[in-house]
C-alpha cells in the first residue's frame, strides 16, 4: 500500500502542525482558545436571531 501522500493536519486556532496527543491542536493552549471561543460564541451560524417571544408562542 502506498504511504499517504497528504499534508500534515493543521491546527485549526494557529496553523502550526497538529501534534499526536492534541489532535486536532497543536497545544493543550490552543484547545483552550478553540473552547474558550465556542462559549463565548465566537463560532455561530450567521443568520436573523428568532424572536423569544415566538419561540415561546411556539412552546405553549
């Protein structure tokens, strides 16, 4: 079988080489940055945010 002739993984907060025990990271510190932004809301799917109100209506 032929070795894999794909680049590296990347790390997806700074680029640098993904490193075996951090996968997909390069660093415990950039997996922090990467939850850090997902709590925050760094990461969203853009779009109109819905009414509360409606969404309640909708519950009810």
């Amino acid at each position: 079988m032929a070795a894999d002739s794909r680049p590296p993984p990347r790390c997806p907060v700074c680029r640098r080489r993904a490193s075996e025990e951090n996968r997909p990271f390069c660093s415990p510190r950039c997996a922090q940055v990467d939850l850090g932004r997902w709590l925050t809301g760094g990461y969203a799917i853009p779009g109109e945010a819905e009414d509360a109100q409606r969404i309640d209506e909708d519950d009810a």
